[in-house]
C-alpha cells in the first residue's frame, strides 16, 4: 500500500449538503426554510424558546441564595505550609502571615483573607497569624507546639 492509495472506508465521510444551489439540486431556493417567517431569516438564534409553551428553564423551581456579600478566603492546608517550611521556602522562627504566605508563593493573592484547615501532616513549631482557621486546623498547630491566631473572630469555624 502506499500513500496514495489510502482511502477512507466506504461510507466513513459523507459530503456536505450544499444549499442553495438552483431547483436542480433539491435543495435550492429556499435551502429547505420554508417561505417566510423568522427561522429563514439569517442571524437568527431562538434558544429556548419552545413555541409559546413555557420554557424548560421557567418550569424548573428556583432554589437557593447567593449572598451578594460573601467573604471569599484563600484556602491552605496545614500540610502545604509544613512542605514549604521543609523547603525552606517559609521561616519557621519568624511569624507567619498572610504576606509572608503570599510572598512564599503557597498563597496567590489574600482575596478576603487567608484560611488554614487541617489536611495534612504538621509538625513544625510556628507561630501562625491569619484570618481564619478551622478548629481542628488550630488543635494541630497547638498540638506541634505552636500557635494560631485568628485575626477576626467571625472567619473561624
């Protein structure tokens, strides 16, 4: 076999339909539209719209609330921050807060402030300020021999 003999299987493409194209073709004229109306128009896009009848999406019972004022923290596990500390990349005899967090690169921005929880293994004795904590995030750091502040009391858990 060479190059130039490769074919598709027989029936694998089918070519497009070319619409438009004079009375002979089956398809001229009026490109299977119809006469009149908004759907032969171009530019047209009827998205869920269903004839009258009520859309799918109305029908549907809303649920829920977003709270326009919700505070969004940046979330870091206990076990990143001992990783960076093992890497040097954190000072574990200086305190840690959130610009030091973000000035390591473990946090990329402070967002409505940095959240500590507990995944991970946690060894280090440090001293942690930061916006929130989880409770048990706080019962590990105490437990390696360190403290955690949380600087506003309505972020912690």
């Amino acid at each position: 076999m060479k190059l130039n003999e490769l074919r598709d299987n027989a029936g694998a493409s089918k070519k497009r339909m070319r619409v438009g194209r004079g009375p002979g073709s089956g398809k001229g004229k009026t490109a299977g539209r119809g006469i009149k109306g908004q759907k032969s128009r171009s530019g047209v896009a009827i998205n869920a719209y269903e004839g009258g009848q009520m859309p799918l999406y109305q029908r549907l019972p809303k649920r829920g609330f977003n709270k326009p004022n919700r505070k969004k923290f940046a979330v870091v596990n206990l076990g990143l921050v001992q990783k960076f500390i093992d890497a040097k990349k954190i000072d574990a005899s200086a305190e840690i807060n959130e610009d030091v967090l973000v000035a390591s690169g473990l946090v990329r921005r402070k967002l409505d402030g940095v959240r500590i929880l507990a995944k991970g293994d946690f060894s280090a004795k440090v001293t942690l300020s930061v916006t929130g904590a989880s409770k048990s995030a706080v019962a590990a750091v105490e437990k390696a021999g360190g403290t955690l502040t949380v600087t506003t009391a309505s972020a912690s858990e």
